[in-house]
C-alpha cells in the first residue's frame, strides 16, 4: 500500500508543478503516508494478537488444577503406607515453581550486613569510650577543676574585694589538698590518686608561674626555688609510686605553664633556665625509671616551644646568651638516651655467654627496643639544626659545630664499644661520622668536598664490608653520592674547555667508586645481601661517569668527543672482560654521546684548516673507528650467561652502521670542503669506492658478514651521489665521472664476487638487483645526453635515450641462452626481480612517450613507423612482451592472458597516436588532443586504422580457433560503425567522411568473406568428437 501512496504522491507532485523536485517531494510524502498507516495496522494486528493470546492462556490461571485430581480418597489410602517398605532410592516428584517464591521474597527482605565505621566514626566512639569509660565522673571533674581554677587565675586580675595574695593562696591551697588527698587515698584507689596528684602538681606550676609573670609577687629567685621544690617533689613522687602517668601530667603542666601565663614581654633566659630546671627533674627520673613517654614529652617541649621562640625572637645579638642553653639542652637529653638505654640494659638479664663483638652485636640488635631512636637521633638532628641557625652568621663556625658533634659521638662510641652497648657504640659512631662528614661542606668548597667524601665513602665501604656492618656500608655509599652531588653542582660552561670544574674531583669520585663497585663486586655471600649486589650498577654507572668527565674538564669539544669514543672503545672491552652489563652499556653509551657531542656543537669546515690535518676531520674518523674496533671485539666475544637476552650480534651491529655513519662523514666532509664543485661528485664516487673496496678486504679476511653486509652499500650511496649531483643536463662521464663510475662498478661487482660466501645471501641478492639497476641507469642517462646533442629542442631524441638499453636489457634475460656470471649465479635476480621493475617502467615510459611526443626528430624527417619514436615505442613494448613471456613460468596464474591484453592494447594506443602524429607532420594539424579529436582527417584516419585493427583480430582469431579474439575485433568494429554515424556522419560534404565509409564498408565486406562468424569453442569440439567416437 506504501508504494501506491507513493506513486500517487509523485503524479500529485509533478502534476502541481511539473518540476522534478515537487515530485520527489510528493513521492516522499507519499511514502510516509503508507508507512504510517502500515505501522497504525501493525499495531492494531499486534494488539489483536496480544488479547488472543491472553485469552488462550487464561484458562489454564483461572480454572484451577489443584481441584482436577478428584481422587482424593487415593492419597487418603496411601498415606497409612508408611509401615509398608518403601525404597529410599525413589525420587520425589519434583516441586512446583511456585513453592520457591516466597522463598526469594524472604531472602531479599533479609538485611544487609552493616558496613564498618569510618574513620570520623571510629574517632568519636573512641572519645566516647574515653569519657564514658571507667572513672567518667572523675575524669570530667579533673577537667573542670582545672578550667575553673585557670579561669579563676585570669578573673583575678580583675576587680574584686579579696586581695590578690588571698586569691594565690586559695588556689595554692586547693593545689595542696589535692596532692594530699591523693597521697591519702594512693593505697586504696591508685589510678584516682594519681591523677589527683598529677592535677595538685600542673595547679601549682601555674599558680607559681603566674604569680611571678602575671603579678609582682614574687621575685624570679623566689619563683625559681618554688618551681625548682614542685619539680623536685612531683620528681620524687613519682619515682616514689612508680607512676609514669603522674610524672608525665607534671611534665605536661610544667611546660604548659609558660604558655598559658606568657604575656610575650619576658626574658628568655628567664624561660630557658625553668626548662633546665624542668629537664633536671627529667633526667633525675631517667636515671631511676626507662619512661620512654616522660623523655619524649620533656624532648618535645624543650626544643619545641624554644624554636618557636627562636622563630618569633632570636637575633644574632642573643647568641651568647642562648647558645649556653642549647648545649646545655643537647647534653641533658643525649644523657637521658643513655640513661634510657642503660636502664632498659639492666632489665635484660639474658646476655649472651659469647662475649665476642659478632655475638653481642647480634643479640643487641635482636634487643633493640633499648635504644630509643627518638632520642638517639633527634637531639643532635634537632639541635644541630638549630645550632647552625643560631651560628651561621660566623665564617667556620656550622662547620666546627658539626665537627665538634662528630667527635663527640666517635668518643661516646669509643667509651660504650663492647659488652651489651655494642648497637649503640655502632650508632654513635655512625652519627659521629657523618657530622665529621658534614663538616668538609660546610667548611670547604665543593671540589675539596667532592675529593674527601669520595675517599671517605671508599674507605668506610671498604672497612663495613671488612667487619660486616651494613651500617657503614650504606653510610659509605650515601657519603659517596653525596660527593658527586656536591662535584656535579659546581660545573659550569668552560671558555676554553667543554666545562669548568676539578678534574681532581672527578678522577677521585670515579676512582672511589668504582673501588666501591669491584669491593662489592668480589664480596662472597657470608659478607653482604643478595639484594645488596642489586647496586653494582649504580656504582659502576656513576664511576665511569665520573671518569668520562675528565675530558670535558679538560678538552674542548673535538678533543672530548674524540676521548669519549676511545673511552667507550676501552669501557666496552673491559665489560666483556669482567662480564658486566653496565660497563658494555655505558661504554655504547658514551660512544653515542660522542657523536651527538660532535654532531651538534663541533665546528665542521673551517676553511683556515688544512686538508686531513685537523680535528675536524679526525674526530668524526675516530668516532667511527672505536665504533668499528667496538662491533668488532662484540662480534668475537663469547655469550656469557650474564648477557643473556641481551643479542649481542644485534647489538654489534648497531655499532658498526654507527662507525660506518662516522666514517662517511668524516670523507664527505673533506671532500666538500677541499674538492671544486664540478669535481665533488667524482670524488665522492672514489672515496666511496675505495671504503668499499677495504671493508670487502677486511670482511673477507676476518669472516664478518654484517660488514660484508655494509660493503654492499656502494650502489645505494652512489644513488644518493648522482641524485645530488644529477640536474638537465647532466653528464655522468663529465670531469673524469667515466673513471669514477668505472671504479664504483668494477668495486661493486668484484666485492659482489669475494662477499658471496661471506655476506648474508638475501643483502647479496638485493646488491646484485641494484647493482644492475644502477648500471642500466647510468647508460641510459649517458645516452640520452648523447642524444641531446642532436636538437636541443624538447623531442623525441631526449624520450629514445630512456628507453635503449632497458629494452636491451629485457630482451636479453628473455633469451633462453646461458649469461655468464653474475646472471648464472643469480638467475632470479636478473631475469626476474631486476626486469620486473624494468619492465614496468618501459610499460609506463611507452604510454607517456605515446601519449606527449609529437614523433619530432629534427633533423630527421617524420615517416609514420619509420621515425626514431615509432621504433623505439615498437622496441620497448617488443622487450616488455618477451620478457613477460619468458617470465611466465616463474609469475604463474595468468600471465599470458595478461601480457597478451596489455600487449594489445598498448598496440591499439600506438597505433591510434600514430594517425595523430601522421596528421600533424603531414596535415598540419596542431598537436592538442582538441584539436586532434575536432579533425575529420585524424577521424577517417582512425576509422580506416580501427577497421584494419579488427580485420587483423577478427581474421586472426577465425584462423586459430580464438573465438575471444574474434570478439574483440567485432566489438572494434562496432565501436568503429558507431563512430561513423555520430562523428564523421556530421561533416557533411567532406572527402574524410567518405574516405571512411568507404574504407571501412569495403573492410568490412573482406571480414564477411573471411570471418563472418566466431569460431566455435575448442570445449565444444572436443566433447563433440569424444561423443561420436
């Protein structure tokens, strides 16, 4: 129905207008039509079908099955069967599907799994727990007490009636009941007691503070001797009770103290000689208890809130008067990590009955929660950096501190080296090395820090492996790269040299490290990790980097890249010695950076330089040859197991097409600059050539197949010669080229002869094909300038020098004679992939001739068939057809069939340009195709040559049983009776049109008597024959 809607829309449309665009309109208008109403039924029948089949399966729902069994008295009967035997075995009757639903109901109203708390969750049941757990009214109450006493101390300073010492006293006394009521009560409930004394102590540290900081009424000393007396009482109450909750809140309370009652008007001495007297207390209990919390918090505090003092208020005019304090700091808690250490010793009564320096050291790192790391490390770390802020204004003086801190640390390792302090003997010392290590920075420059470090590292690396302590092994190796961070700073862009630096520096960096990495490197098993020898690269790398520095330090830019690849040359060798991956990479490495070097920044002509006598020659040649000495020794050098997957013959290779590169440029170079222009072409040729000619010797004499390989690029470097030098007139036997070409090809095919058991087969097959191209190329270039000679007008003679010698060619390999060598030994190359590309560049050279040469040969004249164009035309697609014949065999599938049609057709356009070239030279028709195709004389002409065309075909084909020819011709001469009645029909009265009809009727007529009709198929005869017999 769409389609009739659609007829109707178009007729309604074209009948409106009578335009082609209405219609459409009306044809698509039309076709929506029907298809909305087709949809508007399908969807009526869909509904329709939809109620049918509600209706089929309502049945089924509403009559119900459970009431059809009738029988019920039979499941009456069988349930008392129960005393019968039945068989286990039996399969129930399957259940309903019905049954499950409830079932899946249930289980998805079943409640997920909660997730976890996260992490705010979690933090808030934890203060919950905190509050609500255990004494929570005690807890609270201890909170408030304190607020409201703090509160009250504050309000004091406001208007009130009670004096201000009454209010001090008050406070003090509540401060006093709460210690005594805690001391009371420490025997029955011990936790309470304690955190009531440990409150009674933090009220009398501010009541104390404040009356001497907030209110004159008391003196400092005053002061001082009460905060000494609660320090030394919450001190001896705590040792007392072996509380370190109560030391801790006195602690706590001592150095909140200062913070709640500061007015930020005070004296720092003032601030630093209460912390000493706090840390007096710290240290008393330290000696009696291993609180490792009490330390920290006294730690925390004392440099805490003096480097916040020393951030808001330190200038250089206060040293003297703050530097005191800090030593005095530093000593206390570098005492209190002893204390800590020889308190937790004491504890431990399993020492070893080995009293030997391995066994102690042993066991002590098994027990090492007696040093605290905390505060074996920060003081000296925390107070070094504050020493070198308070002192850094002075020439040497962070040095000597530094130096001082070392030696302190080397002689607190001497007095604790042996016995059970062994680990911590090993600490101090390692700390006492690196402050003495950090004192050649800070004191001298880098050269001078670069050159100790190193030897330093070396030495401590050397002495860790000696005595087996990782320790210092890794201290060593830390301090070494250290040393070539600090030399790497320092370098500069040099005037006369690549760079500016110490050479000093980078001879003892190198040297260093690399005696690091042999160290490592010969080490047996009992004396480092596995995972230890996992930095033999890092250490090698950096050496020979190091090393590699010494020539930009001390060369310029030719003298380094000449240094760099001896260097890698060296580097490589001494890797496939040592069997060591990264020297093998860093020597490639090195090569490359080398060249780049030389090929970016190196000045290459300079025209005030002699010839072969300068750097600029040399160091492009020895680049490429330490490329070469390299991809030598990596092609002899046996397979290690360390080398595995590493393709040491791919990478051997690499490096030889690197050399080779280097090499080229090194010639070219001297050639361009040194050569006249007309002459660089013919020089270019020799050099290459004789490069060639010694890498055949050395290939030959040494087995090397991959430069036998390279010396089978002398075809493709000539190529890139002559299509530089090649322009209009270009003459390839000019300025001596007949001599050089001459070489290039006797070198090519003599090194082709002494390669062919040495270089791979498949490059020699490849050499051989270019070899002949090149060859062909450049005869046919020479003779098409000879015949250039002849005219110097754009004509035939420059499109005849093409197409000589590749046609001679061709037809040549077609000839079934046995060739000498090279076209004995490579048959397929020469007579199949050489003439393959040949073949179908004379194919495309015979169209464009065909197709763009008028066929003028001055000083010749033009003879259709005769003429230098016509022959060669008829020579190259002669060469192209016996080729592709006697090719057939080895391109298979339907080569015949192909060269024959291409054969044709190409004779077809022949002959068709040759009518148009007959009718410009002896009509005096212009050679433009319009007005080619616009003369009657080229269409007569064409119509009598058409005509013979198809004779030939249509009588050839009669004769031979080709009934496919006989239809090419008869589909010519259609092609030719068409062309009659629609071209030279309209020339009306012209001689042309009837030249053409009557040539082309008295052909046809010899056609109808000789072949009127296609031959019959040979299929068709043969089974007709087999039939009859």
């Amino acid at each position: 129905m769409q389609w009739m809607f659609m007829l109707i829309g178009l007729v309604l449309g074209w009948a409106l207008d009578e335009s082609f665009s209405d219609a459409a309109f009306g044809a698509l208008l039309g076709l929506g039509i029907g298809q909305a109403i087709r949809l508007s039924n399908l969807g009526s029948a869909l509904k329709a079908l939809e109620q049918r089949l509600a209706m089929l399966e309502k049945p089924p729902q509403v009559e119900p099955p459970m009431v059809e069994p009738a029988p019920a008295p039979e499941l009456v009967w069988e349930l008392p069967a129960e005393l019968q035997p039945t068989s286990a075995a039996e399969p129930s009757p399957p259940l309903p599907d019905d049954l499950w639903k409830p079932a899946a109901a249930a289980r998805e109203a079943e409640p997920q799994t909660p997730r976890g708390p996260n992490l705010i969750e979690r933090a808030i049941q934890g203060a919950r727990n905190w509050l609500l757990g255990g004494n929570t009214v005690l807890r609270v109450g201890v909170v408030l007490l304190f607020l409201g006493l703090a509160f009250l101390l504050r309000y004091a300073t406001e208007g009130m009636v009670v004096p201000i010492e009454l209010r001090y006293a008050g406070v003090a006394a509540c401060a006093l009941g709460l210690l005594g009521l805690g001391w009371w009560l420490r025997a029955r409930n011990g936790n309470y007691a304690l955190i009531l004394q440990g409150t009674g102590i933090a009220v009398l540290y501010l009541t104390v503070f404040a009356a001497m900081r907030l209110h004159p009424l008391l003196d400092p000393g005053a002061a001082l001797g009460l905060l000494v007396a609660v320090t030394l009482f919450s001190a001896i109450l705590a040792i007392t009770q072996d509380a370190i909750g109560l030391a801790c809140a006195a602690a706590l309370g001592g150095f909140a103290a200062p913070i709640l009652a500061s007015t930020g008007e005070g004296s720092h001495v003032a601030l630093f000689s209460y912390f000493t007297l706090l840390n007096v207390g710290i240290l008393a209990i330290a000696w009696f208890k291993a609180w490792r919390l009490l330390n920290v918090i006294g730690f925390a505090g004392t440099f805490g809130i003096g480097f916040a003092w020393g951030i808001r208020s330190y200038t250089p005019e206060l040293l003297w008067s703050t530097e005191p304090f800090l030593i005095v700091f530093f000593l206390m808690y570098l005492a209190i990590g002893l204390l800590f250490a020889r308190r937790k010793l004491l504890e431990m009564p399993d020492a070893p009955a080995d009293d030997s320096r391995g066994a102690l050291l042993r066991w002590s790192a098994a027990k090492g929660d007696y040093v605290d790391g905390g505060l074996l490390f920060g003081p000296p770390l925390v107070a070094f950096g504050l020493q070198f802020t308070l002192v850094q204004h002075l020439e040497f003086a962070p040095a000597f501190s530094a130096l001082a801190l070392g030696i302190i640390y080397m002689l607190l390792a001497r007095v604790l080296s042996g016995g059970r302090t062994v680990l911590l003997a090993e600490t101090c010392l390692a700390l006492g090395v690196i402050f003495a290590s950090l004192a050649i920075p800070l004191g001298l420059d880098a050269r001078w820090t670069a050159a100790a470090w190193a030897v330093e590292g070396a030495g401590i690396f050397w002495l860790g492996l000696r005595q087996q302590r990782l320790l210092a092994r890794g201290f060593g190796l830390l301090l070494q790269l250290g040393s070539a961070l600090a030399f790497l700073s320092e370098l500069q862009a040099g005037e006369y040299t690549l760079l500016e630096g110490a050479p000093l520096g980078a001879l003892l960096l190198g040297v260093a490290l690399l005696f690091s990495f042999w160290q490592l490197r010969k080490a047996g098993d009992e004396q480092v990790s596995a995972w230890e020898r996992h930095g033999l690269p890092v250490l090698a790398g950096l050496g020979l980097g190091c090393l590699y520095l010494l020539a930009p330090l001390l060369l310029s830019i030719n003298g380094t890249a000449i240094s760099w690849a001896l260097a890698g040359a060296v580097t490589l060798f001494a890797g496939l010695r040592i069997a060591s991956r990264t020297f093998l990479f860093a020597g490639l490495t090195v090569q490359v950076l080398g060249g780049t070097l030389l090929l970016w920044w190196a000045p290459w002509i300079d025209e005030e330089w002699p010839a072969f006598r300068h750097l600029g020659f040399w160091a492009p040649m020895l680049v490429g040859l330490a490329a070469f000495v390299g991809a030598w020794r990596l092609r002899g050098a046996g397979q290690s197991s360390v080398f595995d997957g590493l393709k040491l013959p791919r990478i051997a290779d690499g490096l030889l097409a690197w050399g080779v590169i280097w090499w080229a440029a090194a010639l070219n170079s001297e050639v361009l600059r040194f050569t006249p222009p007309e002459l660089q072409a013919t020089f270019l040729l020799a050099a290459a050539a004789a490069s060639v000619a010694l890498w055949t010797v050395l290939a030959v004499r040494l087995r090397w197949a991959s430069l036998g390989a390279m010396s089978l690029l002398l075809m493709p470097a000539a190529a890139m010669v002559l299509l530089v030098s090649a322009h209009r007139y270009y003459h390839p036997a000019a300025e001596f080229g007949w001599l050089a070409w001459s070489c290039v090809f006797a070198v090519h095919f003599i090194s082709l002869r002494l390669l062919s058991l040495v270089a791979p087969t498949k490059a020699l097959s490849i050499a051989h094909v270019l070899g002949c191209w090149m060859l062909i190329g450049m005869l046919a270039l020479e003779l098409r300038y000879g015949l250039l000679v002849l005219s110097v007008q754009y004509n035939a003679w420059r499109w005849l020098g093409w197409a000589i010698f590749p046609s001679l060619y061709l037809i040549a390999v077609a000839a079934p004679r046995q060739w000498p060598w090279p076209v004995s030994a490579y048959p397929r190359e020469y007579r199949l992939l050489a003439a393959l590309p040949l073949a179908v560049l004379m194919l495309v050279w015979f169209w464009l001739a065909n197709i763009f040469s008028d066929g003028t040969a001055k000083p010749l004249p033009y003879m259709p068939l005769l003429n230098p164009l016509d022959l060669g035309l008829l020579f190259a697609l002669l060469g192209v057809y016996l080729w592709a014949r006697s090719a057939a065999p080895q391109l298979g599938g339907r080569t015949p069939w192909i060269a024959q049609g291409v054969a044709g057709v190409s004779l077809f356009a022949f002959f068709t340009a040759l009518v148009m070239r007959t009718a410009h030279h002896w009509g005096g028709v212009p050679f433009h195709l319009d007005a080619l195709l616009d003369s009657m004389l080229v269409q007569a002409g064409l119509s009598i040559v058409w005509t013979l065309i198809a004779l030939g075909l249509m009588i050839g084909g009669h004769l031979r049983n080709r009934r496919e020819v006989w239809l090419v011709g008869a589909v010519l001469i259609g092609v030719v009776v068409a062309k009659l009645f629609l071209v030279e029909l309209s020339n009306r009265g012209g001689l042309e049109r009837i030249v053409s009809f009557i040539g082309v009727g008295g052909l046809l007529l010899v056609v109808g008597y000789f072949a009127p009709l296609p031959p019959k198929r040979v299929e068709l005869e043969v089974q007709t024959q087999g039939a009859s017999s």
